[in-house]
C-alpha cells in the first residue's frame, strides 16, 4: 500500500521519466517499496503516492555524516517532492526484474558467468617430533643372569659389611634431630 503523501505542493523541477533512467537506480518490484536514486543528492529515496508519484521529502543532513554548522540552516534537497512518471509497461518492469534477479542471486547465475575460486595450497610446515623421540636413545642391556648378579653381589660385600660395622658402633655425644635430646642406644624395657 502506498504510504500518504503529506502535502500537494510539487518541486518547480520538470517530472523525471523512469524510461530515461538506467534501470539500476530505480525500484519498481511489485509487493517492495518502491524507490528511486535522488538525481541530485545521489541517495535512495522512497517514490511517495497513490496516483501522483514523487519523491520523498528530503534533506541535505539526510546524507550520512552531514551535519549543519553553527548558523547553518537545513536545505532541502532541490529533487525532493520532484514528480516521478512511470512509463515503463509492466512487461518492461519484468523483463528487467528477471535480468537483475539473474545477476544479483548467485545461485541463478549462468554457469559461463561463474567461475571457482582459485585455491592456493600452503605447504605445511614439518611435524616436530615428541618429546619421548627427543631423548637419546639408551642402549638396551640385557637382563644379568644368577652367576653375573652374584658376581656383583660378591664384588660389593666389603663395602656393606663396612657400612653395617659403622652403624653398629654407638654415637657418643651425638646430638639427635631434635637439638639437645639424646639418641637413645638402648631397647627401653618392658614394663610388666
């Protein structure tokens, strides 16, 4: 439905004939709101009316990032309340319609229009190796059989029985973990 048009004063411009505009700066989809490129201001603006079309009421502050200096006061664009003629069929309108509808939607491109994307392989870089890989290598000994194992038992028996009769020999004035108790040498006895 067509929104109101909010007054009948009409810009002094001469009416712009959508025939004579590239289709790509107009909207005229039947069911969509139907806009225009401003010819002025260069900006998508709303073509308001039922029977008589123009073109919405607009400013210069309407442009993104347009703001009035002090003292400046807001000018209406000169195409705004400018009369818009369609004299364009609605066949035209169609035809047009199906031609934007082709190129805008990628998936109902012709497939000569079309073209893959091309693919660049990266080579990856080589795989670092575990940290268990990063030791070195032990040799692998073989397990000593019962005569080897009593070799070395026989061959180390000195030193054990020295240790033992070292720790046997009881500590004089020795000072115990806990400073200034003594260690005791004796088995404390039963009391029955």
């Amino acid at each position: 439905m067509p929104a109101r048009v909010r007054t009948k004063r009409r810009s002094s411009h001469p009416a712009i004939r959508v025939s004579a505009l590239r289709p790509s700066t107009y909207n005229l989809r039947p069911g969509e709101a139907r806009t225009i490129v401003c010819p002025d201001c260069q900006t998508w603006q709303r073509i308001m009316g039922a029977t008589t079309l123009t073109i919405r009421d607009h400013h210069a502050t309407d442009l993104p990032g347009a703001e009035l200096e002090a003292g400046q006061t807001d000018r209406r664009c000169p195409s705004a309340r400018r009369v818009v003629l369609v004299d364009l069929t609605t066949d035209e309108i169609a035809r047009w319609q199906r031609v934007q509808d082709r190129w805008i939607s990628p998936d109902a491109m012709l497939a000569e229009t079309r073209r893959a994307a091309r693919q660049h392989y990266k080579l990856l870089p080589p795989q670092a190796p575990a940290v268990h890989q990063i030791a070195e290598r032990r040799e692998t000994v073989p397990a000593p059989t019962n005569a080897e194992r009593a070799e070395q038992w026989r061959r180390r028996l000195p030193a054990v029985l020295v240790a033992d009769t070292l720790r046997s020999i009881p500590l004089h004035d020795a000072v115990g973990p806990i400073r200034g108790v003594e260690v005791p040498t004796e088995k404390p006895s039963r009391a029955a």
